[in-house]
C-alpha cells in the first residue's frame, strides 16, 4: 500500500505540475513579482494537502511567534524535499531560494523558478558569486522577502549531520540581517534518495532569531549549529544515541541552551493535524 501510495503521489506531481507550470508561464508576465510568488507557493500548498491525505504525512510547527517582523535570513536543517515544499506553503512572508544556476534549465520547475525573484549563484563568476548573492538577497529582503538556506548544503540522513557552511551566515552578516534557526525531522517521511513516503508528523521548530551585530560568520554559524542539531536531539531523540549529547566545541553555551529550551517550551501557531 506504501507503493502505491507514493506511485500515486508521484502521478500526482506529473499531472499536475505541468498544467500548473503552463499556466504559470501564461500569466506571470501580466503579474507583480510578489503575486508570482503566491500563486507559485499556492502550487506547494496543494503539494502539501495531497501528501496529507493520500499519503498521511501531517506536520506541526513550534516557534511560529519567533518569526520577526523585518528582514531575516532563515538557516534550515535539510533532509528532505518536503521542507523544499512546505515553508513556501506555511511561511507568511515570500521566500526568496538561493540556489545555482544550473536549475534554471531544469524543464517546468526551473523555468518557473526564472519568472520568480530568487537568488541565483553562477559558479563561473568565481570569487564574484558571493558578492552576487548578496546583492540579489538585499534586494530581495528590501521588498519584504525573507532569503532561506540549508546551511547543510545537501539533504542528510535522519540522525546524521553534515558540514555546516557558512555562506549564510556570511550573507546575514554582510545584510545585517538576522539568522532564524529551523530544526525539522522531514527525514522520517521522505527519506533523501528514496521513492517511497512514509505516514507521520512532521516536527518542524523555529527557533529565535539571532542578531547577528558585531559577530563573525564564523560566530553566527557555530550558534545555528548548536541550536539545530540540539534542538534535532530534541525533537526527534530516537535517531540519536543516548550519548550522542550535541556539544560544538568544547563546552555548550548558555546561550545554546536557553534557545533551546524556548523552542521546546513554545508551541506551534500553525498546525497540519
């Protein structure tokens, strides 16, 4: 039934994602950049309601009220493609994705992520890409978009952790703009590399923002470490060893520990129950 199920869902996407990209290409030329967006994450959305129904993958948001009122960069645990479709679909602000240029070419999905303001990274302007990405996202956040990245780079195992880069932390610093920490166990549900979906609930924890006024990159992306993956341990203890205590260098800060403890104590304004 599993297969089948997530067969379904894979028809699913074909079927309507074409149409809906068609559709998308008609009108968005007639449209604001900011009702372009909308009517792309409203694509997400009914990505999300199907999953919920055909495949009982539901979700739970904690931390909702730790999203500021102003420009921000959010820094997300990757380890799935459903956090890739649900914060256009459960954010209440527009997203602006960085990711590279190669996508652009990718039939339908790239060419409508083109006619949407994203960040996009051409790896052949060399040490001039950053300086790209930045200027794209502080256009971006100037218009009332929030810039998001997976620090990690690529999706990771459940109870696994990749290298945390630090070109987010890195724009963050540069816009002035502060970091919002997200940790999520996606992983359970659609696993990276795998076909099949898996029924359950989604756990995804907003963390609260960190001002990133008068700290390092290196700073600012060793404090996202720290709050994700021990919030990670938290929200999702049975991919963790009992000794797997989450410690970025040699001692945990209190500051790690008091964000961490504000997520657990705060409880989500959104539900997919």
């Amino acid at each position: 039934m599993r297969f089948i199920r997530s067969l379904l869902l894979m028809v699913f996407f074909a079927v309507y994602t074409v149409p809906y990209a068609c559709v998308c290409f008609l009108v968005f030329p007639f449209m604001r950049a900011e009702k372009r967006y909308w009517m792309a994450a409203y694509w997400c959305k009914s990505c999300i309601v199907v999953m919920r129904y055909l495949n009982n993958i539901r979700y739970q948001i904690e931390g909702m009220e730790n999203l500021p009122d102003g420009p921000a960069v959010l820094l997300s645990k990757h380890q799935s493609a459903w956090e890739t479709l649900a914060f256009p679909a459960l954010m209440p602000r527009p997203l602006c994705y960085v990711f590279k240029r190669e996508l652009l070419f990718v039939p339908f999905f790239g060419w409508t992520m083109g006619m949407l303001k994203m960040v996009h990274i051409d790896r052949r302007q060399g040490k001039d890409a950053f300086a790209s990405v930045a200027r794209q996202g502080r256009e971006r956040m100037a218009e009332g978009a929030w810039v998001i990245m997976f620090p990690e780079g690529t999706r990771t195992r459940v109870g696994q952790q990749g290298k945390y880069k630090s070109g987010g932390a890195r724009f963050a610093c540069a816009a002035g703009a502060p970091v919002v920490p997200v940790a999520h166990n996606a992983g359970h549900v659609w696993p990276r590399k795998s076909f099949l979906k898996y029924a359950g609930i989604v756990t995804m924890s907003i963390g609260r923002p960190i001002d990133t006024t008068g700290l390092t990159p290196e700073e600012v992306n060793l404090r996202v470490e720290r709050w994700i993956e021990t919030e990670m341990r938290r929200i999702d203890p049975d991919s963790y060893g009992p000794a797997d205590r989450f410690a970025a260098g040699s001692d945990s800060d209190s500051d790690s520990r008091s964000e961490s403890d504000s997520g657990s104590k705060s409880q989500g304004a959104a539900t997919g129950l």
